[in-house]
C-alpha cells in the first residue's frame, strides 16, 4: 500500500489551471498569459495541500466565467484510488435541486458539487476531501465533467485593464474514513464560532402553505395548548410564514391580520410563545412598491436596466445589499419586524440573489457573490441583533457561518416519500454541520397521514407532478410518518412542527411525543455514508446513544450488518425499538432485524444525568 505522502504528490501529477472563455476551456500557459496573468502558489504537508490560484486583466475581459485551479483527468483520479468508478458525496449550491448525496460519476454525465466534496472508494476505505476555505468569497464548484475533474470558482463578473481576482483556497486531504475528513473539515470551519440552541417550535408553512389567516392564528394556539398539555412538550415559538404581507418587497400586513403585525405577535407572546415570522427579503415583486418606486434598492442587468426576472410566484427583482440604499431598506425592513415583537426570523429563497439571472450586477461588483450573501445576512443580523433568533433557508451554507443561529441543510418537507427522500441525501451530506456551524434546521417534523389525522389536508396546493420534490401519493399509512419522524428527530436540529396538532389522531399525537422526547442536539452520523445513496444506518453517539436502522424499500427487509464493520451498533442488541417493540438477533459477529416497508426501528438507550 502506497504511503500518504506519495498519495499526495500523485494528486498534483499532471493538474493544470485555466479558465471558461466564452464556453472554451483555456489552460494557463504563453498564449493565454498574453491576455491574463494566472498564478497558482501551493503549500503542501504530508496530511494537506492547499492550492490558491488568481489572475490579473491586461485589457477588458467580459467573457470570463469560470477560474478553474486544479483540473486532472478522472482516468488518473481513478488509478489513485484503485478503483473502476468513483463515489462522490455532492453538496448542491441551493437546496431546490434533487441532486444531493451519494453520485456514481461517469464520463458521460456531468456532476457538480459546491464548496466541498468527498471522493472516494469504499472498497478499499481511501478517500479524499476537496473543499474551498471558510471564509469563501465566490460560487464553487468541484465537478466530473468530460473526462476531467474540475474544481474552481465562478467569475460572473466583467473585468477591466488591470483588475485582479482571487480564487480562495483549495484544501485537499485524504483519510480512511470519509466522516473524519468532514467532520474535520466542520471543526476548521466552525471554530470559535458560539451555537445557540433552538427551541421547539410551530411553523404555518406545511399545513396551510399562504392560507393562514388570523382565524387559523387563533385556532392553532388553541390546539398547540392542548398538545403541549397532552403530550408534556413545551412548544416555545410560533412563526407566521408566507402569506402575511402584501407582495414581495412590501412586507406589511395584509387583510389576513387586521389588527396589525404588532397586536399579532403580542397576541402570540400572551398565549405564552415567542413570535416568529418568515421573510424573503431579497425578493421585490414587480407589482411591490419598492420595485416601482424605489429602483434605487435594486440590482441591475449590466447595461444599467433595473433587474426582473421570470419567478415561479411572478416577476421579481432583487435588492442589492452592496447599495447605500439597499441597505438602508433591508436594515429598515428587520428593525421595523423587531419593534413589532419578533423574536425568530425565518429568512428565505436567499441563494436566488447570486444564481438566478443572467448578467446580474451589483453595486459592489468586486465583492464575490457569496460576499455579496454573507453582506446581506450581515445587515440582517445587525438590524435584528444578537438576543434574536435567525434562521436562514435556501441558502448556501458556507455564506451562512458566524452569522445564522440556524440554516436549512435540506429543500421543503412535506407529506410524500419523495421529499423524504431528497431530504434523507441533504441530511446525509451536512449531517457534520449541527452544532459545529449552527444549529441545523431538517425542515418540519411532520406525521400527518390518512392513519394519523382526521383531516389529512395535507396541503392547500396538492400538486402531483410526473417528478419532482412532492411526486406520487401522499402518505397514507403511519409507518411512513414514523420513518421521517425518526431522521428529523437523529438529525439534532431544530424541532418545528407543521400539522394542524388539533386533527391529529392519538397515533398521530402519539409519534410527535416519542421523537420529541428522544430527540437530542447531538446529530446521527450515517455510517454507510459513502454506500447507499439513501443510508440505512444512523448512529449518534455522545450522551444521548441512539441506533435508527431504516428500510427504503416498498417490501419487508430483512437487514444484516457486520459488527466488525460497525462496532457502534454493538451497543443497541439487547434493546427494543421503541417504535413497535422489534428486537435485533444476534449470528455470529452479526446482527439481523426485519424492518416492515418504507420504515425505521429507532433504538435508544438510556440518557445520561
């Protein structure tokens, strides 16, 4: 077995820098240094590299878009590795997509992670961490694509004579273990950085999506109190989310909630909940009066015309928080939701401001676009202060260090086994991110089902599309509540509930209770990580010991798991799930349950003093 250093060197053998030229890529070398002067420097230990690379303009450069610093050939990569095909962890730049997790590259299909990747083969337990330095300044990307593997920044910027651009750096490391690479990585990137806990709380999104109105307000106080009296948790916060205001941009109260959002959120606070309340402040609808009367807020195509774009809930724009004027209007905005009463600010959409559009600009247009992200959060963070709650949503998670309480690590929840799915590759790819970076919003813990509820109303807007996040039947049975109860409650994060809690059934009732009472803030790592695209074993160790052992399949599975290969589990044999009771046998040096279709087993012990 070759030893880590030569590793090492035979990842620089043969790598090259360049840059995407008008859809061309150019290496660095004579004929492109006439134009732009690229230099990479590099520092090498035996256990990291780091790699840096920048250029400077000779003359104006409009056709730049991508600065690519290390590109080495998949062929190569794979003879590293001793493998016939690569696994590649993929962590996508906004959580919309349904690209996440566990990809099998091949030449012929290109796939793009952003700020950090894992190759590897777990075959032979090597793998290699690619990931760009906290703090990051540009949109990363680390990608196979035609035979290469490519990792660099986007420019998405025009350049003049003598202007300079730097990539930030590269960091490469390699390990047995792919979760000590990212947990490393979590522990570099969240250092000295204070997690603030969150609370159990109650979200309007899931049940009624925009439908709330001060009636449904009123109603689910109600049912909140009599869950929180039945079942013995303590609901602490409850957040208004879309719908309350009149369009993007212009966040005031609409006819939804007469008395104002003042007399809501002390209404709130008196019925013993700290109000929450959901923005998406970068967002101007082109109907909203900042759009139309206040261009001065707004960033612009290059050629100086006032942004809009094609949206799914209409046209927009969006405000620039590198302008004097934009920051004014955002800064104003949050300080006018804190003098109402607010006290959790869930902020969404936020990737949109850096990759939706073509040929956006803004007025701090040096500034890398997620700069220009981690500017915004900034201004928010300061209008809100430091005794608030923020949580952001939709946005890349590295612009979201040091400034979020909270952020999203998976796209929208709701009733379907396909958003679960997508949800279970997120939070197998940023498990290592709660309580190293912030406290990791899974999204909703939800059951609500036609075994569940007595009125499913699984949502307002029951779409059905042939793919997609919320694709084939809603749920209908319990057991597949219980499955995503189980991963929201091992993810560590934040516990926000979304059913109508009063159309609950006891069953229902009963399953919010159990993952309520189990859950803890420490975070389930999936020990087959780099094997499944969706894991079956979940494991969190720390002072609150937990096994999950989960069946994907739409049959009743037998699972059989090799305590050599996970000495962790050997801790749950004598314990019965606490779901239904299923208990593991023992063969030899391993372990054999039978898990019923689209299901967890959840085995707990005891919580320490």
């Amino acid at each position: 077995m070759r030893n880590k250093e030569n590793i090492m060197n035979d990842l620089l053998k043969n790598i090259n820098a360049g840059l995407n030229i008008s859809g061309k890529i150019f290496a660095s070398g004579p004929v492109l240094n006439a134009r732009i002067k690229i230099k990479t420097s590099l520092m090498k230990t035996r256990n990291e590299i780091k790699l840096n690379g920048s250029f400077r303009t000779s003359g104006n450069e409009n056709e730049i878009s991508e600065f690519i610093i290390y590109r080495k050939k998949t062929s190569e990569l794979r003879k590293i590795l001793g493998a016939d095909s690569i696994s590649m962890l993929v962590n996508p730049d906004n959580t919309g997509g349904n690209i996440c997790g566990l990809e099998i590259p091949d030449d012929n299909k290109e796939i793009s992670s952003s700020w950090y990747t894992l190759i590897g083969n777990p075959d032979n337990e090597k793998y290699f961490l690619f990931a760009f330095k906290h703090p990051v300044t540009h949109r990363t990307f680390l990608r196979f694509r035609n035979g290469y593997f490519e990792c660099g920044c986007f420019v998405q910027k025009n350049f003049e004579k003598n202007d300079f651009f730097d990539s930030g750096t590269l960091i490469i490391r390699e390990a047995e273990s792919p979760h000590k690479l990212l947990e490393e990585f979590g522990d570099a990137c969240g250092k000295n950085i204070r997690i603030a806990p969150g609370c159990v709380g109650w979200n309007s999104w899931d049940y009624y999506f925009k439908i709330f109105e001060e009636k449904d307000l009123d109603e689910n106080i109600t049912a909140i109190k009599n869950f929180s009296r039945k079942s013995g948790t303590d609901v602490k916060m409850l957040m208004l989310d879309d719908g309350w205001f009149n369009d993007y941009g212009d966040w005031r109260t609409n006819g939804r909630f007469p008395a104002g959002l003042k007399k809501t959120a002390d209404k709130i606070r008196k019925n013993g909940f700290e109000p929450g309340i959901w923005i998406a402040p970068f967002h101007l609808s082109y109907f909203s009066l900042a759009y139309q009367r206040n261009s001065e807020i707004l960033a612009s195509y290059r050629t100086g015309k006032k942004e809009l774009e094609e949206w799914a809930f209409g046209p927009v724009g969006f405000l620039d928080p590198t302008k004097p004027e934009g920051e004014k209007f955002l800064s104003r905005t949050f300080k006018s939701l804190k003098d109402a009463g607010f006290s959790h600010f869930k902020v969404d959409f936020i990737h949109y401001l850096i990759t939706f559009g073509k040929d956006k600009k803004f007025f701090r247009d040096e500034l890398g676009k997620i700069e220009i992200v981690r500017r915004g959060l900034s201004i928010i963070r300061k209008a809100i202060g430091s005794d608030s709650y923020l949580i952001t949503c939709g946005c890349p998670p590295e612009a979201a260090i040091g400034i979020a309480d909270s952020n999203r690590i998976g796209g929208d929840i709701s009733t379907y086994n396909s958003t679960v799915r997508i949800n279970a590759q997120f939070l197998t790819s940023r498990y290592w991110m709660n309580s190293r970076l912030w406290t990791s919003d899974p999204d909703f813990l939800i059951v609500r089902s036609d075994a569940t509820a007595k009125d499913i109303h699984h949502n307002p807007i029951h779409f059905n599309p042939p793919e997609g996040s919320r694709s084939g039947s809603p749920w209908t049975t319990e057991h597949e509540a219980r499955l995503w109860a189980t991963l929201a409650a091992m993810s560590g994060g934040l516990m926000v509930l979304s059913d109508h809690l009063g159309k609950l059934k006891n069953n229902g009732i009963k399953l919010l209770q159990t993952a309520l009472k189990n859950t803890s803030d420490e975070s389930a790592t999936p020990l087959d990580l780099m094997e499944n695209k969706l894991p079956e074993i979940w494991l969190r160790e720390g002072k609150s010991p937990a096994l999950a052992i989960v069946n994907w399949t739409e049959k009743k599975r037998t699972v059989k798991l090799s305590m050599e290969k996970y000495p962790g589990i050997r801790n749950f044999i004598e314990k019965s799930d606490i779901w239904k009771g299923l208990k593991m046998k023992l063969n030899k040096n391993h372990i054999i349950l039978n898990i019923p279709p689209v299901d967890a087993a959840w085995f707990i012990e005891k919580k320490s003093n």
